[in-house]
C-alpha cells in the first residue's frame, strides 16, 4: 500500500528530471558569462578552465567604461529602445482594435498583407530605408533608429487576438452612453489588455534592445552606438583571449535591463503566451 502510494510522486520526479536538465543547460551559458566577468586574465586563460574565481574582480567592469563610451551607449539604447516600444505598443493597439472590432471592405486582405510583411527578411528593405533616410538627413540621428520599427504586424496580430475576445456588447454600452471610439480604446478596452502589453512590450523591448544591423548601417559617429554597437566596438578592441573577462563583462550590462524587464513582467508575460491563441 504504501509503495504503491510513492509510484505516482517517483514517477513525477522522473518526469522533472528532464526539464531540470534542459533548464540547467540554458542557464550554464549566463553563469560562465557572470563568472567569467569576474575573473582575472590569468584565471581566464587557465585551462583546465576554473569554475569559480578564486577573488572576484570587479576591473573588467570598470575597464568597459574605460576604453569605451559605454555609459552614452547604454543612454542611446534606453531613449532608442523605450521609445520604439511605446511607439509599438500604441500602433499595435489602435490597429488591433481596427481589425477586430470595426467592418470596412477588404479587412481580410489588408490583414493578411500586414502578416505577410513578417515573411520579409529584414535585410530586403535594409538599402531601401537607408537611402530614404541618407536622402532626408536622418542619419546618425534617434528618429533614424525609432521610425522603421513603430509598426510591428506581430504586435498588430497578438492585439487584434486579445481584443477579439472583448465582448462587443460592452463596447456597445460604452457607445450607449456617448463614449467616443477613442474613449472606448484607450478607458475601456486598453486596461483589459494586460496581459498582451507586457507580452509585447517584453518582445519589442528585448528585439530592439539587440537590434543590430540596422543600427550598424545608419549610425556612423560613435556618440550615437547603441549597446550592441557598443560591444561590437569592445570586441574589436579587446581581441586578445586575455580580455575576455572584459567583454563578458559588457555583455552582463549589456544584458541586464532585459533580465529586469523580465523579471518584473514574468507573471503578465506567461499569461500573455497562454492567451495568444486563444479566440473567442
């Protein structure tokens, strides 16, 4: 009775163990990227490799600093990266709300032209952008690096999923009482969205935080790197194996703001992933 009573719990653990394992090796690269920010130049090139600095050395920090701008890098990223998520944010939602509640001729085949635009690598309209903005004297400049990216069509189809399911009979209501289409957007139908902006907002955020080809090709002067130009910078500069600590060490800043985000939107973001499909 009582073995038969551990069978279910065993085999529950055997069913963990699995996932432990994968768990374990996703997280392996960020604890030898932490680790290795701390060591020295001489721990970093021992081999066998060391699995814990004997001190830990905060100047591989302090030298990212030095030898770059990095702290004006981290400040373009910040105005760079918030900007073009709220920008993603609002287009998304008033686009959204467009194709879900609202009836024009050709909806559907406007929709799927937005949906289509994601099958198109990036790089097609890579010169295209470029010569607009070089034409207009947008190079090196914020508006360069927000403008092409405000829209998003994955932004546009997970908003439009979400607003689908909000009943139509209380937008009628709100229509009732004199309620204005952008009342009804923006005090009705946007704090029910929860769920779906910190979903996007954590996608948006994380993608142009690590954008880098775009602002490779229209940022020239070093004043306007971002944080991924930045690093690019660190690893030219520190090309020996002995400044490795140094680069890891740029890659955890480079990196944290997106592990804050994270965190702080974790429990709104799994329930967005949850209810993506979902369509009432």
């Amino acid at each position: 009775m009582y073995q038969n009573s551990r069978k279910p719990e065993v085999y529950r653990w055997w069913a963990y163990f699995p996932m432990v394992i994968i768990a374990l090796l996703s997280i392996f690269p960020f604890y030898w990227m932490l680790i290795s920010s701390f060591k020295t130049s001489t721990e970093i090139t021992t081999l066998p490799p060391m699995w814990w600095p004997h001190v830990f050395d905060a100047r591989p920090y302090s030298t990212v600093f030095h030898v770059l701008s990095f702290g004006r890098a981290i400040l373009n990223s910040i105005i760079v990266t918030v900007l073009t998520t709220l920008g993603i944010l609002i287009t998304s939602i008033m686009a959204g709300y467009v194709f879900a509640k609202h009836q024009f001729k050709g909806k559907n085949t406007i929709f799927i032209g937005v949906l289509a635009t994601m099958m198109v690598p990036s790089f097609v309209t890579l010169v295209p952008l470029y010569y607009m903005f070089n034409k207009v004297g947008l190079t090196d400049t914020y508006a360069a690096l927000i403008i092409p990216n405000v829209a998003n069509a994955f932004g546009i189809f997970l908003m439009r999923q979400f607003i689908s399911n909000i009943p139509d009979e209380l937008l009628e209501a709100a229509k009732i009482d004199g309620a204005s289409e952008w009342t009804i957007l923006w005090r009705i139908i946007s704090p029910l969205l929860t769920p779906a902006v910190a979903t996007l907002g954590m996608f948006a955020f994380v993608f142009q935080w690590n954008q880098f080809l775009w602002p490779l090709t229209v940022i020239h002067q070093s004043s306007m790197d971002t944080v991924v130009l930045a690093l690019n910078s660190l690893e030219s500069y520190t090309s020996s194996v002995q400044f490795t600590n140094v680069i890891m060490a740029g890659t955890v800043i480079g990196i944290l703001p997106s592990v804050i985000l994270f965190i702080w939107l974790q429990r709104y973001f799994v329930r967005g992933i949850t209810m993506t499909g979902i369509k009432g």
